[in-house]
C-alpha cells in the first residue's frame, strides 16, 4: 500500500510573508457553526456565511463555535470559542501562509490489495468479497481526488463507508472523504470530520492522519492542539521523513507558541534524522536564526 501523502515530494517552501498578496484587508466568512459576532464601537453584531470582516475590528466566537474565514492566500479556521483581533489573525494566517504546508499534501493511489487464502462458507465468501469491493471503493475514490472530483470522490467513498464490515474500516473511508474535503479548500469541514475520529497508531494511515490534521490545525492557528497531536506520534518516534517533518512542524509550533528551547530540541531531533535532506536543511536554517 503506498502511503497518502508522498513524502518524497514532502517540500516546505519557507518563503517570505512578504511576497504574499497583502492587499486583502478583510476576511470573508466561509463557514459557520456557532455563533460570529463583529465588534462595531461598543456592540457585537452577529455576522454570517458570506459576510465581510474589517481587518481593525475584533471577533467573538461562542456556542462551541466553529468558523473559516479567507482573504486572498490566507485562510484560518477558528475552533475554540473565545475573541480575536482579525489584524492578528491576518498576520499570521498570512505567515502560516508563507510556510505552504498545503504542499505537504498529496494524494496517490494504493496498490491494489490481493486477498490470499482458501474461500470459506457463504458467510466467510460474502465477506471476502466485500473487502474486495471495498477496495475498488477506496481506489475509485483516490482516482476521482487525483482528478480533482472531489463530490464525486466523497460520493463513492460515503458508499464504501456505509457498506463497511468493521468501524475500523469505515474510520478509513471517513478519513479519505475528509481529505477530500482539505484538499478542496474546505478546512472546517475536514477538521470536523478529522476531530470526530479516534485513529489509533496501528491504522495504515496514521501517518497521513497525523499530518493532514496537524496541518489543518496549524492553518487554524491552534498550535498547541496541533503539538499534542504531533507529541503522541513522537512518543515512539523512528528516523523516516515522516519523523523529521513533524519534528520540525512541531519546532514551528514551539517557535510560534515562543517556546524557543523546546523548538530548539524539535530542530536538533529533526536535523539529526537527516542533516542533508529539505528537512534537515531547513532544520539548521531555523536553528542558526534562533
């Protein structure tokens, strides 16, 4: 099974925040669960799907909110209910922007799984074949995400789900509609899905978990969720590129949350897997600023 994200293409583009357009002053309120209120002189007025946001105003999530919000190249979603200044937020989307993680995601195909062993009874027969319906579910819905068909996509891989034999099976196709979701530009929805999932370090995709919702946390500005994401991974780390890119995503996290001797220890970790590698290389950048 080839993995989900191709960590041979795994680059992290550590360009300058000030090539980024920064002639978009205002957000725009693409999703909403909750309730978003802007600030105007000393009252909230709510605010909805579709509307605009000044950049020198503040924000008020609340209700166990939920809300995305773009301008130009920056997106941030907002998970936890609380008040924002949408000028901070801008700054750093547009430096998270600068990171261009959404390169560290990419879709490929799995192999095709061969089924070994004698056919049993009807029940064990209709099982097996399942499973490799199954399969054609999952890699018809992959053929679909490369085509950038991303409903069609989720439409095929839904049926997989609400046909699986076993939670652990259906908690894969879960994973791969949520991507779907990421890859179409729809944050909150994905983090959604991603938040509701309990993957345990077992699944084949854990990896690819791990890094497509870190990511989305780290696009959202929810750094230290992201770290207690990343951290549990760590616990019992190996010396693959996956290890070194979570190393040093975390390190960004640290940097951000100015935890500067922790994201120290994340660059050496990273930095030490590989010195010669992007990582690696970035790794001693970051590390010679610090």
């Amino acid at each position: 099974m080839k993995p989900f994200i191709r960590t041979s293409l795994l680059v992290i583009f550590l360009v300058s925040a000030a090539l980024l357009p920064l002639g978009a002053e205002e957000f725009m309120v693409e999703y909403l669960e909750g309730i978003l209120e802007v600030s105007q002189g000393s009252n909230w007025i709510e605010v909805d799907i579709g509307d605009t946001i000044p950049q020198y105003s503040s924000l008020r999530l609340s209700d166990n909110g939920l809300a995305e919000l773009s301008a130009g190249t920056v997106t941030v979603t907002l998970i936890e209910d609380g008040i924002f200044s949408v000028e901070s937020l801008l700054n750093s989307g547009r430096e998270v922007a600068a990171w261009n993680i959404s390169r560290l995601i990419s879709p490929d195909q799995q192999q095709s799984t061969t089924f070994m062993g004698v056919r049993g009874d009807a029940a064990e027969e209709a099982e097996l074949t399942w499973m490799e319906e199954g399969e054609e579910y999952l890699e018809d819905g992959k053929e679909l995400m490369l085509a950038g068909k991303y409903a069609e996509a989720r439409e095929i891989l839904q049926q997989g789900a609400d046909n699986s034999f076993s939670d652990e099976k259906k908690e894969e196709f879960n994973f791969y509609i949520a991507s779907t979701y990421a890859m179409e530009g729809k944050s909150a929805p994905a983090l959604l899905m991603l938040t509701d999932m309990e993957i345990g370090s077992s699944a084949p995709y854990y990896s690819d978990y791990v890094l497509l919702k870190g990511k989305l946390l780290i696009e959202g500005l929810a750094y230290q969720k992201a770290l207690l994401l990343f951290d549990q991974y760590l616990k019992n780390p190996d010396r693959s590129e996956t290890a070194q890119l979570i190393y040093f995503l975390s390190a960004l996290c640290n940097q951000k949350l100015e935890n500067r001797q922790q994201s120290l220890s994340n660059l050496e970790a990273a930095y030490e897997i590989n010195n010669t590698s992007e990582y690696g290389l970035a790794a001693k950048r970051m590390m010679d600023n610090l």
